[in-house]
C-alpha cells in the first residue's frame, strides 16, 4: 500500500480554516476548497514506490497505467477500463457553490460526442461535456452541513416566494400554483435563466433584503445572496430543499437533481468526471437549452442517509451506482486489527484519532492507497473511511 500526497485545490468558495484544523497546520489566508485523493488526471495523488532506479515520487496515474489489473484487479478493469473509476475528496465549503446537475450516464455519453464531433475545444469555456462519464456523488458530512438538494413542492416554493411581498415575483408565484408539479417547475425555472440579467438583478436584491428581514426559514437564501448578489441563481435556489447534515449524514446526488453546497466540511466521493451543468450561481458559463434536458423536474426529500452497521464494524452508506461505495470504521483502542483487504482498490482517510493502516499511521487528514487484494488491517483509536468500487 501507499501513503498519498494530495493536492488542495483553493477554489474561491472554499473555507480558509476547515481543511488546515483537520490536518493540525496553520491556515494559509488562502481558501482551500477540496482536497483530492485518487487518479483524477487533473490533479492525481502522488506516491512513492521502489524501482530500480530506487524510490521516486510518481503520480497514481502513472502506476495504474503502468499495470491496471494489478492496482485495480481485472474485474474492475473489465467493468470501467483501466482507471480508477471513483474519486474521495475532503470538501470544505465556506460560501456556496454553484446550483449545478449532472447528466446521467447515456447522456454524458451522447453529450460528449456531439460536442467532440462539432471541434468543440475541450477547454473551451463553453463546453459542456468535459468526458463521457456521469458523475453520481455521495457527501458525508464531518461537521454540521448545509446545502441544497432537489425540487421542494411547487406549492412550498410559491408560499416561501410569495412571503417576500416582491412584486415582481408574482409570475413565479402564480406559475407554481397553476400548472402540475413537472410543467411549474420548468416554467419557472426557464422564466428566471432566461430573465433580462439587469432587470432580475433588481428582483434578486428586494427578494434578498426581504429574504434577511424575514429570517427563519428564509435565512440562507439571504446569505446565498450576499454572497451572489444580483444573481438569478439565488431564485432558482429557492425552488430547492434546504438540508442540514449533521456529523455522519450524507446526501446522495444523483442525475438529474439540482444541488448547491453552501457550507461545511465533509467527505465526498463520486464516479471520476467533471461533467457538471450549471443553474446559478456562477459566473461560468450556463448552457440552459441543455441544462433544461438534463435536469429532472420533480419534487424530492434530500433523502438524509445514515450509515447501514455490519457485525465487522464496517459503516456503509448505501447507494444505487456501481462506481464507488464509501464506509466508515470507528476504531478503539486496545481492540482487534479491523480486516480490510478488498478485491477492488481502496483508498483509506483518517477522519480523526490516530489509526494505522497496515504499517503506515495516519493522522487525520492523511490517507492511503491500497492496490486491489493486498492484505491490510486496521487498528488505532479514531474514524477511518473507506472507498472503493462497489460489490
């Protein structure tokens, strides 16, 4: 097994604090938003392995490419190809980040290649579908959490609208109570992307005086704005659930459901894509004729998931994708190794206490990388997360 060196990435919505008191260091100033750990090409953990040259630092990506069925075993690379199919990410959100979706797996795929067909740089700001991978996702908070999952009920976004006394949201308003649940909800969600920008900008700011006079329930969608002001992304935030995860909950994403983290620390892990469509929120760019195709107009509970205890100790988070499963381990001192061998690859992060994984000892924050069907055990006294590739 690996120790592995990650990358922070320091997105401009990420918290300054969360990540470096996990990790017991000074902050920086700098946000630091996500740290990654796994083979994402944009920024793959690193490990050390022998050679004959001797020890050399080399990314994962490099090792997995150089003997897949080895680091992944052959039933993962016949089922995803010769990639680690998941990526674990410590995510530390402290303002919100875009009300975005994710295409479902047909979809990625017919989106990338229409785009690939028609010259469409892959950098290009315009474009849309980054790879031909969905891009499921599972959040499991560390510290309370806040964010936004799925459509609330036409009618509930009507009275949270109509409670604002703006007048110029009397439209949406009367948009919600007067067609089915599907058709009100695009409509209204069409009417606010497709607004003048300067005319909504007025809208956006009366709604978030009001939304802060109010407080209560209306309270996040006030901070939402002070952090977007003017943005129509913070009305189509509105037709959405507001979730609070305590420590050990998650949310599940799945295709099609429109979401936005707004605030926390939390464990996240996803099948490997970057293929995200935007609502709001985001000075990126919003393709809204696609967006309108991928996003699933109905109303949905956030669906809170807490982990499924097994007699091993093991703490699973059920989910319906085959790319990723993420479990958790609260170690005790003094008690029996915890036996973690696996035939797909896994990659263990210490969460908090002090565990070891084999004969490496992670702190929280670290993490290791072990290839698929290398024995492992764990002991120690603290929480250890394990990702892998689903049963």
């Amino acid at each position: 097994m690996d120790r592995l060196s990650n990358t922070v990435r320091p997105y401009a919505w990420g918290s300054t604090t969360a990540i470096p008191a996990l990790l017991g260091i000074a902050p920086t100033g700098e946000p630091q938003a996500e740290m990654w750990m796994g083979a994402h090409p944009g920024a793959p953990s690193r490990i050390t392995r022998t050679t004959e040259a001797g020890e050399r630092e080399l990314p994962l990506t490099q090792a997995i490419d150089a003997d897949p069925e080895g680091e992944l075993g052959a039933p993962v690379v016949a089922r995803f190809g010769p990639r680690l199919p998941f990526l674990l990410k410590l995510l530390a959100a402290g303002a919100p980040l875009s009300v975005q979706v994710h295409p479902n797996l047909d979809q990625a795929r017919e989106g990338y290649a229409d785009e690939e067909a028609r010259g469409v740089p892959i950098d290009a700001p315009h474009r849309t579908y980054k790879d031909a991978n969905h891009k499921p996702e599972l959040i499991c908070a560390l510290t309370p959490f806040e964010g936004l999952c799925g459509f609330r009920r036409p009618t509930e976004a009507a009275d949270a609208m109509e409670a604002l006394g703006v007048d110029s949201l009397k439209p949406y308003v009367d948009l919600l109570r007067a067609h089915p649940e599907e058709a009100a909800l695009r409509e209204v969600l069409t009417a606010i992307l497709g607004a003048d920008r300067a005319e909504m900008a007025e809208t956006v700011a009366e709604a978030a005086d009001a939304a802060a006079r109010l407080g209560g329930a209306h309270a996040p969608y006030a901070r939402i704005a002070h952090h977007f002001p003017g943005d129509p992304g913070v009305l189509a935030a509105m037709l959405l659930n507001h979730v609070e995860l305590q420590p050990g909950e998650a949310l599940f994403l799945g295709a099609g459901v429109p979401h936005a983290y707004l605030d926390g620390l939390g464990v996240e892990i996803m099948a490997n894509s970057d293929n995200v469509l935007r609502c709001g929120l985001t000075p990126k760019h919003i393709d809204v004729p696609e967006l309108l195709r991928i996003v699933r107009f109905e109303a949905t509970e956030p669906g809170v998931l807490r982990p499924e205890a097994a007699p091993s100790g093991e703490e699973l988070y059920e989910t319906p994708v085959d790319e990723f499963a993420l479990s958790r381990y609260t170690l005790v001192a003094g008690a029996s190794p915890t036996e973690l061998t696996a035939p797909a690859p896994q990659i263990l992060l210490c969460t908090a206490g002090a565990v070891t994984v084999g004969e490496l000892a992670l702190a929280p924050g670290e993490s290791a990388y072990v290839p698929a069907g290398e024995t492992v055990e764990a002991a120690g006294a603290g929480t250890l997360f394990r990702a892998t590739v689903a049963a």
